[in-house]
C-alpha cells in the first residue's frame, strides 16, 4: 500500500479552536497574513480557504453573520459580486486556470461546512486537475502550498491597485 503523507492537517486536527465563528474572527482581527485574508472591502472580504478544494481556493464573505444571501443588503450582494470579479482577475494573473467554480453552499444539506455565515466560493480549475483520489481514496491532492499559494495571489491583488 502506498501512503499519502499530509503531515500539515495534523495541526487541524489537534488544534484547539477559538470559539465563535472563524469567518467573524478573520474578519475582524487585523492579523490578514495569519487568517490568509487576501483583500478587504468595505462589506465583504476575500480569504483563501485554508482546506481547499483546489490549490487557490478563494472565499468572499461578507462581515455581516448571517446565514443566506436573502439576508444581506443589496450594497453588500453587489460588493461580494464585484470581489468575485477581482478574484477571478488575480487568479487568472497568478495561476492562469482554464476555467472557474463560483457559487455558495446555502445550508449543511447543500454542503456548507460553515452554514451560519454565508459565503461565496471561488475555486480555479485546469484541464485534468480531477481524478481517481477523491473517489477512491477519499482524499484530495492539493499541489501547492497555502503560504505560497497566498504570496502569489496576495501579489496578484496588489498589482490591481
């Protein structure tokens, strides 16, 4: 049998976990490079997911807690759309994907890890980056470090500016 070592999740598996919800919590600390918080606005902000689906995975969420899109004010839907712009514009500068994922998972039943505050998915996606790993072992590979994966997008980020 082969092994698949990840020593990295190990920490997240151990670790204890501040109370409250970690979007809030990123969302308020000023501590962006710790929370891999990429961009802020002034509704919403922009994080790299720190257990992607893929390598540069981003989240828009906005500051306000609420569980659903029909919560939020229109200002706040128009800048979460607007960050998903910018998203896609940062990750086709610094990774150059082939397509993209966006949407939200709206409740558990839908897939929503964190189902109490809404938020956006921006997930890049290439040509072949599916295959057998997921389905038959259960387990996702990930090729590119988080730390590096936030210097090139927070990069990309800056060069919209």
């Amino acid at each position: 049998m082969r092994r698949l070592w990840s020593p990295w999740r190990m920490q997240y598996l151990t670790e204890e976990r501040p109370p409250g919800c970690i979007f809030c919590l990123a969302g308020g600390q000023e501590a962006d490079v710790e929370n891999l918080v990429l961009l802020r606005g002034e509704r919403a902000f922009v994080m790299l997911n720190r257990y992607p689906y893929n390598a540069g995975h981003l989240m828009v969420i906005p500051y306000e807690h609420v569980p659903s899109l029909e919560d939020l004010p229109p200002e706040t839907l128009t800048e979460m759309m607007l960050l998903v712009n910018r998203c896609l514009a940062a990750l086709r500068r610094a990774m150059s994907p082939d397509a993209f994922n966006v949407g939200a998972n709206l409740g558990r039943a839908a897939g929503a890890g964190i189902a109490e505050h809404v938020h956006l998915h921006v997930v890049p996606r290439w040509e072949g980056d599916t295959n057998f790993m997921p389905v038959l072992g259960d387990v996702r590979v990930v090729p590119a470090l988080l730390e590096e994966t936030y210097r090139q997008l927070r990069a990309a980020f800056e060069e919209q500016a």
